[in-house]
C-alpha cells in the first residue's frame, strides 16, 4: 500500500484534490481511497487529508501517520508544521517552493524531492494561490505514479466552483512540466 499525505492551508483545495488523485488512480486499476480530515479548520489555517493507493481493495479508512510521501500544497507552511512527522525512510516530499533545493531543510532520511514554484504559476492561471492542482502534477512528474492523461479524466468529472475546467487542466500540464525532481544520495534508517 502507498500513503500520502497532503498538507495545505483551508481553502487551497488539499481535500479536493486527495479526491482527483484517488479519482485518477481507480481510473488506472488500482483500488484508492481519499481521506479528508475536517476539524475546526477555517480559510488559511494548517490542514491535512490522506489518500491510501493499493492494488488490492483497502480497508483501513484512518488517518495516516507514517506517509510514502508529502504533497505540501502551501510554500510557507512547512515553517509552522512539521510537515515531515512520520514520513518513511526513503519517502518522497512534493513542495510548492520558490526555495530552491539548498535553502531548504529537509530531513535526511528523505529520497525524492519535487519542487514547483507554484504560487506564480497559480497568481498567473487563477489570479489567486490555489496550487492544489498544480501540484497534482508535480505528484505525476515526481513519482510516476499516475499518468497525466488519468489526472485530466479525473479533472473533467471534478465539480469546480472557482475556476473553469480549462484553466485546471493548463494548471495540471504546467504543475508536470515546471516541476524538478531530486533523487537524493542521503542516509537512510536501516
């Protein structure tokens, strides 16, 4: 089974496109299961939603806490949490960033770094900084683990409320194509 866990603020669509990425993945063959996590979140405070990908059906509908891999939609939250809590030996982070790989600090144990300086592209696309689905595309170009052409699918059966299909599916291709991928040479936990 591959985790994931999305980490964002309220109003960046993390819940929403848990739900695309599932969407994408079931349309592939494989069994998923999109997670949101509601509490006393209101628009920019910290949250979260999980998505369980597997290609055998699953079961377990909780929260996770030892993820494959991050997708952290917001630049500035990994200041404020610790987004990496739990992350398994070797997983991959998928950040939003202008930061380029240096300036940041990642932990050791991580494998697979994918930046997207998706704020600009969203201000540039949406007019606000909503990256959720820019950074779905960053999960594809990072990870390969779904195709874009399942993401577009998954798009187009989505409900959008504040920006048009065309406008998320130009999001989706810029999130692959500007996205760049670190294979990190670091220790792992044995």
């Amino acid at each position: 089974m591959y985790e994931v866990r999305f980490h964002g603020r309220g109003g960046q669509g993390s819940v929403m496109a848990g739900a695309m990425l599932a969407t994408a993945m079931v349309e592939e063959g494989k069994y998923a299961v999109s997670i949101p996590s509601f509490g006393f979140e209101r628009r920019g405070a910290p949250v979260v939603s999980f998505l369980r990908v597997s290609d055998k059906e699953i079961r377990q509908l909780t929260n996770i806490y030892s993820p494959d891999c991050i997708i952290c939609v917001d630049p500035s939250l990994f200041r404020t949490v610790d987004i990496f809590a739990g992350l398994k030996d070797g997983g991959t982070l998928v950040q939003a960033t202008h930061l380029p790989l240096d300036a940041m600090k990642i932990p050791d144990t991580v494998g697979t770094v994918g930046l997207c300086n998706a704020v600009p592209i969203a201000m540039e696309i949406f007019k606000r900084p909503i990256t959720n689905t820019l950074m779905l595309g960053a999960f594809a170009r990072t990870t390969g683990m779904v195709s874009l052409d399942s993401l577009r699918r998954a798009l187009e059966e989505s409900d959008f409320r504040d920006a048009g299909l065309k406008q998320n599916l130009l999001a989706l291709e810029r999130g692959y194509e500007e996205t760049v991928v670190h294979q990190l040479n670091r220790r792992v936990a044995a």
